[in-house]
C-alpha cells in the first residue's frame, strides 16, 4: 500500500496531476478541497494517498489532509458509492460540512452533488453515521476517468479547464459550462473558478 508521496508538482489539471519522486512519476487524482491546496508547479509537496486496486487498473488517490483520506476511505465502504462519486462529494464540500449534512441528515444539500440522489443521500445518511470517525465527526459538528487522464500541460484557457474539472467531477457538459459562465472568471485560474462555481451551485 502507498500511503504517502513527496515530490515536485509537474502537472496539474483538476482533478489530475503528476508528481515527480525522485525520478518515478505517479499519476494521482485529487478532489479539488486538494487543489486548491497545492503549491505551484515545480515545487514539492507531500499528499497522502489511497491506492485502489482494480481488474483493469491501480489508481492512485491523492488528499492533501488526513482526514479527507479517511472520509474518502470510508465513503468507499457505503453500498453504491464508488471513488468517482466520492471526489464529487470532497470537491462539493470538505470534511466538515460533509459531517454536518450526516449529522443534520442534510438531503438537500447532499443531492446537488452530481451522481448522489436521494436514495443514495439517505443511504450516506445512514450508513456514514456509524462509518464517520469520532475526530472527523467532532469537528464537523463544532463547526457548525482512467489512469491516463493527463495529456499534457493544462491550456491556457482557465474557463475550459475549469468546465473540463467539473465534467471529470461528474458533471454533465452543459451542466459544466452554466456553473462556470455564473461566475465572475476575470483574472482568476482554473482551481478558483472552479471553487467559486462549486460554492454557487451549493449555496
């Protein structure tokens, strides 16, 4: 199991990216409450990971907290949820909100992630209430595609990699393209207008 990388950043295009460690290059993807923690390219960062071991595939899962791995982890556990849906719902909202829709039995608000419906909102409901460890929970309280994806060097159209993020996400492309065009891109890259459509489509 690989539980953790450090390395320099060498691509990043929501929700993938490359790390170099001393040589050897991993393909990783990220929820974007990951992205929008990361340093620039061509600097060094250490991520905790998750390796899922598939018929066709490995793939590696990337999380800049600890407690993201864990609620990723433990989403993988929930009947009908798979690793997809599971960075839908860590790029939607981070740990602590995600504990605070369980804890309040929030439907609504876990239904405009893409893929999660209301029976499948029920059923986190439910099942993460027994699954969510006490730290994560704690706090959230208090509080109130293939391993291939990466082609290259992000464009230079941060509004196309923003809908191309968001499509990855799950998404539907016009779906993608209405939450990108709501929000004021000027000026911004393609992790904060992705964060900013995100933050729109949940409030």
């Amino acid at each position: 199991m690989i539980g953790r990388l450090q390395g320099e950043i060498i691509e990043k295009q929501a929700p993938y990216l490359l790390l170099d460690v001393k040589g050897v290059g991993y393909e990783l993807e990220a929820p974007m409450s990951t992205f929008y923690e990361l340093p620039e390219c061509g600097e060094t960062v250490m991520l905790h990971t998750h390796l899922l071991v598939r018929d066709d595939a490995h793939k590696l899962y990337a999380f800049k907290q600890v407690r993201d791995r864990s609620l990723f982890r433990n989403l993988l556990k929930v009947n009908g949820v798979g690793a997809k849906m599971a960075l839908a719902i860590l790029s939607g909202m981070d740990a602590n909100s995600f504990s605070q829709c369980i804890h309040h039995g929030d439907v609504d608000s876990l239904v405009r992630i893409p893929g999660v419906g209301k029976k499948t909102a029920e059923r986190l409901i439910l099942d993460m209430q027994d699954r969510l460890d006490k730290e994560i929970t704690t706090q959230g309280i208090n509080n109130g595609k293939s391993t291939n994806g990466l082609n290259g060097q992000a464009t230079q159209d941060p509004i196309a990699d923003a809908v191309s993020a968001l499509v990855s996400l799950g998404y539907k492309p016009n779906e993608a393209s209405r939450m990108v065009s709501g929000v004021d891109a000027k000026n911004q890259n393609s992790e904060d207008i992705i964060r900013l459509a995100l933050k729109s489509s949940f409030s």
